[in-house]
C-alpha cells in the first residue's frame, strides 16, 4: 500500500503551487515540466515570520500548447534571478511568451521548492534519407508536386531537403526547353 505524506513545512497557502505538488506530480504535473508564463498579478498569502497575510506576485503558466496550469507561482527572490538571468531583463512583462522548465528542488527548511531552469527546443530528428527517396522517385513536376505534398513540414523545411526539390525542379524545367 502506496501512501503519500505531507511534510510539515509544505506551503501553508495551497491556492499556489509549491515544491511538494510538483514533487508528488499532483495535477497532472511532472518533476521537469515545460512552460510558458502567461500572467501574472497580485495575490494574498501567510507570511511565516510577520504572521499577517501579505501581497506576493503571483506568475500564472500555462504548459506549450497553452493549457493553464491549475495553480498560479508565488514569485520569489531565487526565481526572480533565474528570469532575470534567462530573459535579460528585470520586468515581469519582458518574461510573458517565453518558454522554461519547472521543477520540484529539495530545501533543506521548506521541504520542496518550485524552481525554474532553462527550456530547450527538443531536437527534431528529419528522414532526409526518406524524403530524398520519395522525390528522386518523380519524373515530372506534377509528381513531383504531389511527392512534396506527402512529405512531412520537418521534412519540407530542411535545407537539403529543399535543394534536392529545387534541383529536381530545374531538371524537369530543362526537359521542358528541349
């Protein structure tokens, strides 16, 4: 039997995410999790130290085809510098549009932190082999248009791909002429 427990210092204020939802993937949420800041504005949480319900920024994300995450960020001073560092700048408005990466940190006095580090573009492996194939198998420009409408848009906007289109259609051109 599988039992999830809470550390005691988990965010006292859960209308924001903390390092523990992360951790425990709660909502759907993974440890690495892509991004893109969407709003942001003001919200009330507890302050530990003064006791009183204080005003935070709050950064709302969305994942990167737009889905809004369930909870919005309280935004900090560690995760301040990374956005400041990534975006080159220092207004929360310049960061809005731009992708990252969210995750679960352990802290040795918070339990789980959320932090953020820096988004890389996965790396999108193109057949050019394959469509190469497909379009040396023409014969004609209507083939050959036909072949280009086949490929997929990794394949059509790779540069070699391109040029063994273009190459084909100035063989064909040249056929034409004679």
């Amino acid at each position: 039997m599988s039992e999830t427990k809470t550390h005691w210092k988990k965010n006292n204020d859960s209308n924001y995410i903390s390092g523990e939802d992360l951790f425990n993937e709660l909502q759907g949420l993974k440890k690495d999790f892509p991004v893109v800041l969407k709003t942001f504005k003001d919200g009330e949480t507890f302050d530990q130290k003064s006791q009183l319900k204080v005003i935070k920024t709050v950064l709302h994300f969305t994942d990167l085809n737009g889905v809004v995450l369930c909870k919005g960020v309280l935004l900090n001073n560690t995760n301040a510098k990374f956005f400041i560092n990534e975006f080159k700048s220092e207004f929360i408005e310049d960061w809005i549009g731009k992708p990252c990466n969210i995750f679960s940190q352990p802290d040795r006095r918070h339990g789980q932190v959320v932090r953020f580090k820096k988004y890389y573009k996965p790396v999108v492996v193109v057949d050019i082999e394959g469509a190469k194939l497909i379009l040396e198998s023409c014969g004609d420009m209507d083939s050959l248009g036909e072949a280009w409408v086949s490929l997929n848009k990794n394949q059509q906007s790779n540069t070699v791909v391109i040029g063994i289109k273009n190459g084909l259609k100035k063989q064909f051109d040249t056929k034409k002429e004679d």
